[in-house]
C-alpha cells in the first residue's frame, strides 16, 4: 500500500509555469506505474499523463508538448512540470499510483492548480 500527498499548486498567471510534485510513503514506490489527473469544476476527472516504472511516459493530446512528467525513485517522488499554462489548465490535479498484481489504485488528494490573470 502506498498513501500519495500531492503539493506545489497554486495561483498562476496564464502563460506562466508550475511544478507539482507527489511524494509517495510506503514501501516498493519503484514497482508503482504513477500518473497525474485532473478535475476541473464541475467536470469529470481526466487523466492527464502517466509514467511507468520503467520511465515510459504517455501525455493526454491536450498537455503534450507543455507537461514533462518524471520520477525520482531515490525520493519516491513525481513531478509534474507544467508550462505554458492556460485558463483551460484550471483544476484539482491528483496523483495515481498503480501496481501489477494490486488491484487496488491509490490516490492523493489533490492539489489546486489555478490559471487566471
């Protein structure tokens, strides 16, 4: 079992950038298939990006080319590196560990990301 807190949201001008992070407690973080989604207002949650534990990475259409997912196993940490951020971006970002074998998902809470002027 893993428990996931997510940080680094926060207020940002359009344009701007943000790194958000997600620090994994628990043991075997390395095993874990990890992904950030998102939940804007009044939406469905969406997912956004996903790196596996092989350092794979996939992007939804929508962030590719301004989001860079990564991972520091030595710190059972991933990042999500945003730039380029519009209104659009505005949402509840979580993060998603997964494991083969577990049929569980675990999720963090969420961290606000707000893009305004």
């Amino acid at each position: 079992q893993v428990q996931l807190v997510e940080s680094g949201g926060g207020l940002v001008q359009p344009g701007g950038s943000l790194t958000l992070s997600c620090a994994a407690s628990g043991s075997g973080f390395n095993t874990y298939i990890m992904a950030w989604y998102r939940q804007a207002p009044g939406k469905r949650r969406d997912w956004v990006t996903t790196i596996t534990n092989n350092g794979m990475t996939g992007y939804a259409d929508s962030v590719r080319g301004r989001f860079t997912i990564s991972r520091d196993d030595a710190k059972n940490t991933v990042y999500l590196q945003m730039n380029g951020l519009n209104p659009e971006d505005t949402a509840l970002y979580y993060c998603k560990a997964d494991r083969r074998g577990d049929p569980m998902s675990y999720w963090g809470k969420g961290t606000l990301v707000t893009v305004s002027s």
